[in-house]
C-alpha cells in the first residue's frame, strides 16, 4: 500500500469517525435532552390494596365505605422534565375507590387505572390536564385518563383539557387523549367537558351522555387497535368521533362542536350503536359508516358549514336506521328533516 493510498484511508476513516460521533451525540441529545431537567415528584402509585390503608386514605374499601382519593394537586405542568411520568397509578387492587375533585396533570398518562376489580372504582369532580413534555421522550403525550382491562368504571362531572403551551410552540397538531378505555367494558362517561380528543379501543358496551366536547379541540372514540387499509386514511385523520369493532354502544345526550373537522362520527366493522339525540356542529359530514350493521342514527341535530355531500354516509352497511335528524346548512336557511326507515346499504 503506498503513501496516497494510506491517506485516502485516513481520509475516510476520520470522515466515517466524524460522521458517526454526529450522529451519535445528536441521538443522545434527543433521547436524554436535559440531565439536569426536573423530574415530576408529586406522583402517586397503588399497586395493591395495602397501599390504600398505607397512604392513609379514608374509607374502609367496601361499596358501601370506599375509600376516598381527594381533594389532591398530582403531576406537574412542567415542560422539558428528564422523563415522562404517570401522576397517579392504580392497578390490581380489589377494593372500592373514589377519586374526586383532584387537579391531575399528565405527561404520559395523569391518571392510569389498569386491572382493577369490576365495578369498583368512581372518577368525578376531577381536573384532567395533558401536559406534553418533550417532541422525543413522548410526541403524543399519552393522556389525561387511561382506563385498561377495568370493566365497569364510572367517569362523571370531570373536566378534560388538551396540552398545554408546548405544543404551540412547536407547531404540532397532536392535543393528547383527554380520555382512553382500552379493554375496558361496560363503562359510563357522562357529563363532563371535554377539551381535546377521547379515545376507546376494545371497550363494549359503553354509554357516553351528556357530555361537552368544545371546538377548540377534537374528540375521538376508537375501538380498534387496527385500521382497514382499505378505508379512506383522510377521514380517520379529520374526524371528531370514531368507532371500530365494538358493539353495543350508545352515544346520546352530548354536545359536539367541532366545526374545523370534516365529519363528526366514524363507525367502522361495529354493531348494535345508537346514535340519538346529540348536536352535532361539524363542517360537512354528521356520520360515515363502513362495514357495520344495526345503526340507529335518531333525533339529532346537525350544524353544517357546508353541503356538498350528504349528512350521513354509509358504505357496506346494513339495518341502517337514520330517523327524525334535523339537518342545518349554513348555506341553506331552511333546516330540512332527513326521514329514513330502515336503510340498507352497500
């Protein structure tokens, strides 16, 4: 090997060694952004009943004397923390509980409830609030609340927030789920502000009434873990209000405002949903449908901006039954009633 041989190696070894120290340091910075950051300590974990009498909270656990988790200030609104955080943990406890009129600031989750007894435990007169941290540790910024493999939660009279400044400053478009269900059936969600998006995967039989879901933000409800490839990608990502392969859920009484979205409802591979009695304010499309059968679509009113398609749009659906919808455009002055028995499409 000659002279010019060894320094073109030379060469290229350093610009290889350069390179991946790049890399290498811009991978480390994004993955570790601030070892001196804070890390959030006003945190909670129950992993077992024993800890409910350890933490001193009061109750006894019974139906009739459950515990009591109030009155507490949980996470922080902190950005640019060391790492994300779950603010109160509940998991694999027996016993019945109650959380309420507690402040819960979120980084990954705020408040995470996972296999606990069915039928135990009550959420109301809380604060949800999802903080995003940073754009690599945690870009969706998990939740506010997560229920997981718990049947029978009721969520009443809480109040849900999307992020905080973070994401403004950053230009990024995801708010964070106010609200999840995974896994989780029979549960009731009512009468509570939503100000950002709700998210069900898997979750049967659940009742959502009387809710408010406010403009400035979307709700969603999904509940599938997969998408059909087949099915349009521009509406599950322009939408307020989805469900996937479930059954037998009611979705009545609410307020949904959300007139920078395409449509309102998607229900996708399900059965057995009503639709009744809810204000749909959206910008062109009340409820697409793909694949699903026994739809009830009765009594709601529909704000629309614009009418270049129909309010109610179903595709392999059948035993559709869209009854006594009042429809209003905002191009037409005249509301119109939108009467249909019956319907089976395809």
């Amino acid at each position: 090997m000659n002279t010019a041989q060894k320094i073109v190696i030379s060469i290229m070894s350093i610009v290889i060694l350069a390179v991946t120290s790049y890399f290498l340091v811009v991978f480390l910075a994004f993955r570790y952004p601030c070892p001196s950051c804070p890390v959030a300590e006003n945190t909670l974990l129950i992993d077992s009943d024993s800890d409910f009498e350890k933490f001193d909270f009061q109750g006894s656990g019974t139906a009739e004397d459950p515990y009591f988790i109030e009155n507490l200030i949980l996470g922080t609104n902190e950005t640019w923390l060391k790492e994300t955080y779950t603010a109160l943990e509940i998991s694999f406890t027996s016993k019945h509980f109650v959380v309420r009129n507690c402040t819960i600031l979120g980084g990954n989750y705020g408040l995470k409830i996972t296999s606990i007894a069915d039928n135990t435990c009550l959420i109301e007169n809380c604060t949800f609030v999802v903080v995003f941290q940073t754009p690599w540790d945690n870009p969706r910024a998990m939740g506010g609340l997560l229920i997981k493999d718990s049947d029978g939660v009721r969520i009443s009279n809480n109040t849900h927030y999307g992020n905080n400044e973070f994401l403004r400053d950053y230009n990024l478009n995801h708010k964070g789920n106010g609200l999840m269900l995974e896994n989780s059936d029979n549960c009731l969600i009512e009468n509570s502000f939503f100000f950002c998006e709700i998210l069900l995967v898997n979750s049967m039989n659940a009742i959502i009434r009387n809710n408010t879901h406010n403009s400035d933000y979307y709700v969603e409800y999904v509940f599938s873990l997969k998408l059909n490839s087949d099915y349009n990608p521009y509406y599950f990502s322009h939408g307020t209000l989805k469900i996937l392969l479930s059954n037998n859920i009611t979705i009545c009484n609410n307020s949904i405002s959300a007139s920078d979205r395409v449509y309102g409802i998607l229900i996708v591979d399900s059965n057995q949903i009503q639709v009744d009695n809810n204000t749909i304010d959206i910008r062109e499309i009340a409820l697409i449908a793909y694949n699903s059968t026994s739809l009830f679509i009765t009594n709601n009113t529909v704000y629309r901006m614009y009418n270049e398609s129909l309010p109610f749009e179903f595709t392999d659906c059948f035993n559709v039954y869209v009854q006594d919808n009042i429809i209003h455009d905002s191009i037409i002055s005249i509301p119109r009633m939108m009467k249909e028995d019956n319907k089976g499409s395809n």
